[in-house]
C-alpha cells in the first residue's frame, strides 16, 4: 500500500509540474512587460539635469515641484574627489522586506534587451525633518545603463520583487548634460 500511495504521489507531483498545452498557450499571450506598473506617466514625470549648489543632479519626476518626494529616481555624481567617476541613484520607492543595513539584488532591463543586475542598499535620507530609508546603488560614469537609456523608450526596474517601468522620452538630452557635468567635476 506504500508503494502505491509513493507512486500515486510521484505521478501527481509529474502533472503538477508538467507544462501542458493550455498553460503555455497562456504564457504565450502574455507579454512579460504586462507586470511592471508604468509609473511617471500619469503624474507628468520627466527626464531633467539640473545644478543645486554647483552639484549637477539628474531626475526623474515632476518638474514644476520642489518636493523631493515628486521624484522617483535621483541620481548624484559622488566619489569625485577620488576621481572614480562614481554616480549615486536613489530610488524614492519601499522596497519590500528591505530593512535597514540590508544590500539586496534589482535588475534594470530597458526595452527587450539585456538586464543590468545591480546591488543596493538602503540609503538614509532626511526629507521635510523626517528620516527615512530609500534604495540607493552606486555605477560607473561609464556603465553600460547609461547608453541603453540614452536609446531606448522605457526601463523596466525589478527591485526586490517591487516591479516598475519608467518611460525614456527625453532621457537621453538630460543624461549625456549630466554626465558631462560629473565628468568635468572629476578633472
């Protein structure tokens, strides 16, 4: 009788994890893209390169606003001192089950074509008196990203399991103004 119910189990995991016809059919009709939330769009988000205080910032959010939380995604030139050409990002979005002091992996995928895997860590901000925790990675002036966001239409961003995509109308203007700046602050 054990053997029977061993034999009964291991044909039942076998169906449960067989691919059939109706589950690839599904599959097949939906676009990958379909899970990551477009963000930015609907609020008026935009590519922008400013200076605050000689410090050239590149953004992603909404212009006409002063309030750092109206963007989604910020990047700094850092480590200019040390002439490493560094570029902080920080992205004003909760990260599931990412605590404090915690690095973690997300992946940035622009268009259909490769995924860039980064790591991050929660980066401590004080905004409006209150401290907060944001993800926060570091990459090189001269990462791969950077070209595939200057050309392409829209990134998709999987941190954690939080997925997003942003639009790239008018990124690729503001990120080569941006870079040149960090690159002129390194010399």
């Amino acid at each position: 009788m054990t053997k029977l119910k061993t034999l009964y189990a291991l044909g039942f995991l076998a169906i449960l994890t067989t691919p059939s016809s109706v589950f690839a059919k599904d599959n097949a009709s939906v676009s990958w893209t379909e899970s990551y939330v477009d963000v930015g769009s609907g609020l008026g988000m935009e590519w922008n390169f400013h200076t605050v205080d000689g410090q050239p910032i590149l953004e992603f959010g909404v212009k006409e606003t002063s309030h750092r939380l109206d963007r989604l995604w910020e990047f700094t030139c850092a480590n200019l001192d040390a002439g490493q050409g560094t570029i902080s990002n920080t992205i004003f979005a909760k990260s599931p089950e990412v605590r404090k002091g915690d690095e973690f992996g997300f992946s940035i995928r622009v268009d259909d074509g490769r995924s860039f895997g980064l790591v991050g860590h929660k980066g401590l901000f004080q905004i409006q008196g209150v401290s907060s925790h944001y993800p926060q990675f570091d990459i090189s002036d001269s990462h791969n990203l950077w070209d595939e966001m200057r050309r392409g239409k829209r990134a998709f961003v999987n941190m954690n399991g939080n997925k997003f995509s942003i639009h790239l109308n008018g990124s690729s203007h503001a990120i080569q103004n941006f870079l040149n700046a960090c690159s002129e602050g390194v010399g």
